[in-house]
C-alpha cells in the first residue's frame, strides 16, 4: 500500500517534515510545559483549533502543552503501549516572532511498521483513559478506511508505513490524550489544503494525498494556496474523529492560548497551530454560539436481523467514535417486532456512522437528527484494589449529588485475571475510592 503520511516525517518533499519556517526558527531558552491546566478544565467549553498554516499530530500535541496540559498527561497513555525505541523532546522556538512549542518524537533505528488490525489490537489492549482509547481508536479507524477506499483493499489488511511508525502511533496517542484531557468541546477552522505533487514510496502522489482527502470527509476545507502539503494524513484523521462543528472563529471570550510549530519550510506563513480555550457566548435565548448543535443521533429500524448482528453494528458504531449507541423494541409495519438502533454522534461523523449502521444491518436508510445534550463536569481517579488499579469516572458540581461509577472495562479485566466476579471488583473499587476521599 502506499504511504498514507510519510510527508509529515521527511519522506516526501513536502508538508510538515523537516525543515525551516516562514522565518528561520530561534531556539529559545529551555523550559517545561507549565502543566498548569486542570483535567477537565475545559468542561462546558471551547477548545478552538485555528489551522492557517494547516496541522498535523505533533503539532497537535505541541499546542496543547503550550496551552498548559501537563507534559504527564501524555507520557503516562503512551507509557502503557507497549512500544520501545523513542524518546520525546518538547523544545521551545520562535518562529515569525512568536514563541511557541514542538513536541518531537526521536526514534531508534530499525522500528517496524505496522498493519491497521495490529494497532488496533495495540490500543484495545492498553489500559488508556476510555475516552482517549475510543478517540485513538476512531482516528485510526478513520485512517484505516481511507487507506482501504483509496488502495481497494480489507481494511484490516491496510498496511501502513509511515503513520504505523512508532513516532506516528505515539503522535496520534498522545494528541488523543491531550485532547480529551481538556474536557472541551473541539472546534476547528476550515483546513487549507496544498496542491501540486509529492513523492511517495511507490511513486508521485497529488497533494492532497488521498487518503488525507477521505480523512476529511464531513470536514470543510479551503484552498491553501501553497505547493505543499498542509494537513498531514494523521492530522485530517484526528480532527476528523474529534471535532464536533468548525467554524472560521467560534462566538467565545478566549481564556487560554497555545502554539504548536511544524518543522516544515513554509515561505509564505509561519508553520504555527493556534489552539484557543474559551467561553462559549450565549445569546439572550441561552443558545451558545452558533445555533447549529454540535451532536446528531442517528436511527434506523430493524425487523430482519438477528440480535447478534444487531449487537455487532452497535459495538462497531461505538468503535467508529459514536458517543453512544442502543436499541429499542418497536412495533413495525404489518404488526412485526423489530428494534430501533440509535447511535449518537459528532455531527462530523454523521456520514461514517450511517455507513456503518447500513453495512453492518443491511439497512436501506438511516435517519440523522440534529441533538443537544447536556454534560455533568467529570474526572477520572485511579483507585488501587487487591485486583489492581481501578479507574473511577467521578461526576461532581453544579449543586447536584456526587456519582461514583468504577469504569467498567477496568473491572472487568480485573474480575477475569482474578477469577473472582465482577461485583466484587466494583465493590472495592467504590471502597477504595471511599478510602481516600476521607483520609
């Protein structure tokens, strides 16, 4: 199969590989990210990504630690993959006079490369956050599909070379990390796109790339006028995934700013991702921003498949980034039984979700419904148990009762190393978390 991100490494001849900036870049003195924002402080806001200059996942993450995720945030995720031969390195330039921040992932000689099933069996197994799990996850899925639409291949058997790399899984790892870290909701601008050609392993490719172009899908996008690539294949696959609405600059007062910096020469722009944390405004109605809801719930009913295929189209939704996803018994025409499916989604997944509810029901349409939804600020703690490390969701504030809710994957795989049964595992974990809260 062809490369589907090998510019943004220095394979091809363009996009976010190695070079200069607009202007030369001035090292700057070397400090640590100030780690100083609080997990989910972003709850119940914007995080907006204004991409001029385009994106890819290290400047993702670059911009993140700018903006004041703690370094630990990303370290600890990538910590449990189980990849070797990397080191990371966060300097600190200036580039067209504005200080800003890499995220730089050096890696030893002789570092395989990877398939899409191999990846994905990688991150299923790790003990991630759940939702920087679901987000990677849907980033490379995303990615895989386009690599498979693009080269007419299984999309298990996608084969990928640069973005199966260890820099490009630890770039996409971390960028989901970072970004679930904040809580927010992610808003991005309109993505330039380059032009022209670029070399690849097997030969020229458009600019685009191809599959950064079915990346894209449901994303908008502008002309960048600029012979390189602008948005590199793992930066289309994770706006992709997480953004909820774009939006050339959303209604919000701004409160936190952070700059990422590419490595690549671009002699008309500095090679800089802003990313901005805000308040969203509210009109005189309580409508934040723009009216149009960032969420939709998809729906089709069902009177001829089994519960086994219905089940499997729900749990590959959820794999394709759906927030939720379920079933309802429902009378249909003619008096049969059947089950409503109900997945919601970002609105920019809108497309991918119905495919996968189509091909995975045999449905003949889906129904997609614009959908707001109110969300509870959360956190998540690690509680220690006589089964091992258990992560507890925790959701406080807004004058409501505390809810304590040991997460499920956790306890499962904890009841099944110990042999001893599920509740028992809940049980200390609510009791751990107990424990501390009153020491």
């Amino acid at each position: 199969a062809l490369s589907p991100q090998a510019a943004s490494r220095g394979a091809f001849s363009s996009g976010h590989g190695h070079g200069h900036g607009h202007s030369d870049p001035i090292d700057l003195p070397d400090a640590p990210p100030t780690g100083d924002l609080q997990p989910n402080a972003g709850s119940g806001k914007v995080l907006f990504l204004d991409a001029p200059s385009g994106l890819a996942g290290d400047m993702i993450v670059a911009a993140l630690l700018d903006l004041g995720v703690p370094l630990a945030a990303v370290e600890e995720p990538l910590a449990k993959l189980p990849l070797e031969g990397y080191q990371i390195r966060t300097p600190r330039i200036s580039r067209s006079g504005i200080a800003a921040r890499r995220f730089v992932v050096d890696v030893d000689d002789g570092q395989p490369q990877r398939r899409y099933r191999e990846i994905r069996e990688m991150l299923e197994g790790a003990d991630l956050e759940p939702k920087t799990q679901r987000l990677a996850l849907a980033a490379f899925r995303r990615l895989a599909e386009a690599e498979a639409a693009a080269h007419a291949m299984p999309v298990d058997d996608v084969h990928f070379h640069e973005v199966g790399a260890v820099d490009s899984i630890v770039d996409a790892v971390a960028a989901a990390a970072a970004l679930t870290y904040t809580g927010a909701e992610i808003v991005a601008s309109p993505l330039p796109m380059g032009r022209g050609l670029m070399h690849a392993q097997h030969g020229p490719l458009p600019i685009p790339a191809p599959a950064t172009v079915l990346c894209l899908r449901g994303v908008p996008t502008v002309d960048g006028k600029s012979d390189a690539e602008l948005v590199t294949p793992t930066g289309a696959c994770l706006v992709g995934a997480a953004a909820t609405r774009f939006a050339r600059w959303p209604a919000m007062c701004p409160e936190r700013v952070g700059w990422g910096s590419g490595t690549r020469h671009l002699p008309d722009r500095p090679n800089l991702l802003r990313v901005v944390l805000g308040t969203p405004l509210q009109d005189e109605d309580g409508l934040v921003g723009e009216a149009r809801s960032p969420f939709v719930t998809l729906e089709t009913n069902i009177d001829d498949a089994s519960a086994e295929v219905m089940a499997f189209a729900l749990s590959r939704s959820m794999e394709a980034g759906a927030l939720d996803a379920w079933s309802t018994p429902i009378g249909m025409k003619k008096g049969r039984p059947g089950r409503m499916l109900t997945v919601l989604g970002r609105r920019p997944q809108a497309e991918e979700l119905a495919r996968v509810l189509m091909a995975e029901t045999g449905s003949l349409g889906v129904r997609i419904k614009a959908a707001d939804r109110i969300e509870r600020p959360r956190h998540i703690r690690k509680v220690e148990t006589p089964y091992g490390a258990i992560a507890v969701k925790v959701a406080e504030g807004d004058g409501l009762p505390r809810h304590i809710a040991p997460e499920y994957e956790d306890c499962r795989r904890a009841a099944e190393a110990h042999g001893t049964p599920l509740k028992r595992v809940y049980e200390a974990a609510l009791a751990a978390f107990d424990a501390g809260a009153n020491s």
